[in-house]
C-alpha cells in the first residue's frame, strides 16, 4: 500500500493546494485550492508533512492560512468513491487492509497534523468560513487559532460513521475539556466564532477582512519575545498535563536555570 511521494519542490506542493512563503522569522503556509474549498486529500497532506521537514532554521512562527471563503470543506469525498482519487488509496483499500497496513497509512496522513506543535516554533491557525473535519483537525494542530466571525467548525467524522484520525482529539479534548469535545465529535454540530472563543477553542474573532492582519499581529508579538525564553515555556506549558503540581515546579526550576544560564553566557 505504498502511496507516491512527495518531493521538496515548491512547485509540487501548489499543484495539491499547497504553498510556503518565508518572511524572515515568519513562514505562511497557505491552502491554496479555493475552487474546492480546500478540500484535503492524501497528495496535500504528503505536502504539508514536507512544508514542515524543510522549514529553514529561522523561523520561529508559522502561519496556517487558507485562500478562498473556506478554510477547508475537509476530506475530498472522492475518497470515498470505489475508485477513489487516482495513485491514492481508496477508503474500500483501506478498509481491506491488515491492522499493520491502514495503520502505517493513517500514520503517514498524521504526519501533516502533527508537526505545528513542534518544540522550535509557535504555529497559528487563520480560520475563515467552514473548517470541517479533517480542516477542523488541520487548526487544531497548531498551537494558536485565530478566526473570523464566520467561522464554522465542525467534525462530521462521526456522523460518517467514523472517527477524527488526523491527530485532533487530544488538542480538542485539552482545549475544551471531554464533555464538550464529546458532545462536538458526536453530534457533529457546528461551532462557531464566539463560542469558540468562549470555551477556549479559538484565542481571538475578528471580521473576516481583518483576519490576516491579527493572525500578522500575533506573530509580531511573539517574535518580540526571546526566541529561547519561548521555546523553553512553549515546553513547559505542553508538558504541564502530564506533570503534577510537584513535577511542574521542578520542570520550571530546571527551566529557568538554563534560561539564567544562557544570560549570563555561560551555557552549556
């Protein structure tokens, strides 16, 4: 079940929805395919997964972004037609495949989800129009949301009789706690702007037309803060789930002795 790749060329990526823009310490990674509401497939994911395997070294913020009224619709239903989309798997091949085969698959589609957690860089989500499903997840992958007032989110997985794959429960459920994320996931609902600030799911809604300038605004701020001062806290704030109270104390003891460290020059 090996799908085809997808190589470090810039001009790949377009051609599946795809592109990188680097200012500087900022990068803007875009969806560019509006004439599909940035719908997602296998081929866009591959291309995400390498946006973030070759981001230069100096950048310390990133930018998820969408063109078009959409954010992203979610999956391209093509996939679930018998002949799903050509030289990918279709979901009746993954269907049939071994535990160890669809797993392998589903973990290579993760790949674009999960790396805007990642410990050297702060990742925002620009959200406008639907986020749905697999869109919904893809801005749950980032550390930060920004969204415009007509933002609807959405995880229609279950209503499909399925379930959200794309490594986006975990960032839901800490967000938004287990009842609420439950409730999302199974109904299926619609979320939009001022709840999802209300419960914690979006950091700030602003009128469509300002969306691009206050996703700018926020990475301008958070490139004023030492680079090394961020990552140590992005670190620390992370891992403060998994620690007790005790555990949490000592991580930011250890923390701030590095920091001091560094400051005084006299690091390692």
């Amino acid at each position: 079940m090996t799908a085809p790749a997808v190589g470090t060329d810039p001009q790949d990526w377009a051609q599946v929805g795809v592109r990188l823009d680097v200012e500087g310490e900022l990068a803007l990674v875009t969806l560019c395919n509006p004439a599909r509401r940035n719908a997602q497939s296998p081929a866009m994911w591959r291309a995400l997964a390498a946006v973030g395997g070759t981001l230069p070294g100096t950048v310390r913020v990133v930018v998820l972004r969408a063109e078009g009224v959409s954010f992203s619709a979610g999956l391209d239903r093509q996939m679930f037609t018998p002949e799903g989309i050509p030289g990918e798997h279709s979901f009746l091949k993954l269907a049939a495949g071994s535990d160890e085969e669809t797993g392998a698959a589903i973990a290579e589609y993760q790949e674009a989800f999960t790396w805007w957690r990642r410990p050297d860089v702060i990742t925002i989500a620009a959200v406008q129009g639907h986020a749905v499903g697999a869109g919904f997840q893809l801005a749950l992958g980032c550390d930060l949301r920004v969204v415009a007032e007509d933002v609807q989110f959405s995880m229609k997985e279950t209503s499909l009789g399925l379930v959200p794959d794309l490594a986006g429960t975990k960032p839901l459920t800490d967000l938004v706690g287990y009842g609420r994320a439950l409730e999302i996931c199974a109904t299926g609902r619609w979320v939009g702007a001022e709840e999802s600030v209300a419960i914690g799911l979006a950091n700030l809604a602003v009128p469509a037309e300002e969306l691009e300038g206050a996703a700018r605004d926020l990475a301008a701020a958070l490139l004023a803060a030492p680079r090394n001062a961020v990552i140590e806290t992005k670190a620390l704030l992370q891992g403060a789930g998994g620690r007790s109270y005790d555990e949490q104390r000592a991580a930011e003891r250890a923390a701030q002795h590095r920091r001091m460290r560094d400051l005084a020059g006299i690091g390692d």
